[in-house]
C-alpha cells in the first residue's frame, strides 16, 4: 500500500512539473473572461485539443498547445494521463496560469472511473493554479482527488476511446495540501493522445 502511495504522490509531482513547464510556455496576453482561449467550448464541452471545467465561478479552458495525453502500459495496467494549462498576463503584470490533470490507472477505454477516498477507486483528478506577481513572488495550489486524499469524491467517463484520441468528462470535490477543498464542474476533455506499449 506505501508503495501504491508513492506511485500517485509520484505522478501528481510529475502533473505538477509538467503544468508548470506548460505554463511557463504560453501566455494569452489578450486574456478571456472564461479564464482560457476564445472558441474553446462546443455544446458545452471542450473542443478539439482542449481541457475545460467550472472552477470559482470561471470556466477555464486549456490551450490546445500545453494540453496532451498519453497512454502507457499494456492490458488492465494501462495508465491514461490528460493534462492541459493556459496562462494570462494582467494589467498589473501578474501571470497567473491554471490547468487540469486526469489519471485513470486501469483504463480500459470507455466507460465511468472513481475518483474518492478509499478503495475501489482508480483515478487521480486535479486542478491546479500558479500566479506571479512582479517583485512579489510566486504561489502555487493544488486541488487533488483520488483514493489517497480523504474527503474528495468524483467521476471520470470515457464517451470515445481510441489509440489516437480520447474524449470524456468530469467534476470532482479535491483537496489542497492545506485542507481546503474545491469543487470542479462541468470538466470535459477532447484530446488527442500517443499510445505508448
């Protein structure tokens, strides 16, 4: 079991680098109301290439560069990895970059995975939010949910499965390393991916 749990405390550092390498690569000067790119929503799911969900009152959705998914493993041990950011820049200079992360281990294709506390589930769901203010800093937050964070709660379902391309929604209560939780809404995924054996 310790080992299981350093697995997914593996794989949510590993969603946090690459979230922090997306955001660090893209920036929409422009900036949006709905916290991401223009056009990024199609009947209310994400569009092609993109990540997006309902967070503080915002829909933030990813930009189609800084969003990729992966498939590794072989059989019931293949692992399914959606991850995507955007980032924007204020008036005040303040960047602020936010994003999502879907694990499934077990992925099967598609159907509905768990996201809670406690056995039976098989998925790791977060959010994540950077922001840097000039001559002040950096802070950074994660929401997680999955089988090790007591009190989250959620679902994954895979509507289109394929070696090339998954598309899906979500939503999940997560839990910051400092006990606050979160709820994300209305989360859908349209996005290409590589399959690795």
């Amino acid at each position: 079991m310790n080992r299981m749990k350093k697995i997914k405390q593996i794989g949510k550092i590993g969603i946090l680098a690459l979230f922090i390498t997306f955001a660090s690569c893209s920036s929409d000067s422009a900036g949006n109301p709905t916290g991401g790119p223009s056009g990024g929503i199609i009947g209310g799911l994400a569009a092609e290439g993109t990540i997006k969900g309902d967070a503080d009152g915002t829909t933030i959705i990813t930009d189609k560069i800084n969003t990729t998914g992966t498939i590794m493993g072989v059989g019931t041990f293949r692992k399914l990895q959606v991850i995507g950011s955007y980032s924007s820049t204020g008036e005040d200079g303040a960047i602020m970059a936010e994003g999502f992360g879907v694990t499934v281990f077990g992925y099967i294709g598609v159907g509905t995975y768990n996201v809670n506390a406690g056995e039976g589930s098989n998925a790791i769901l977060s959010f994540n939010r950077i922001i840097t203010k000039p001559g002040i800093g950096t802070s950074s937050d994660i929401w997680s949910a999955g089988k090790i964070y007591a009190g989250t709660t959620g679902t994954v379902t895979i509507t289109q499965a394929s070696s090339t391309k998954v598309v899906g929604t979500f939503s999940f209560k997560g839990v910051s390393n400092n006990g606050v939780f979160k709820e994300i809404a209305n989360g859908s995924f349209n996005v290409p991916v590589t399959e690795y054996n």
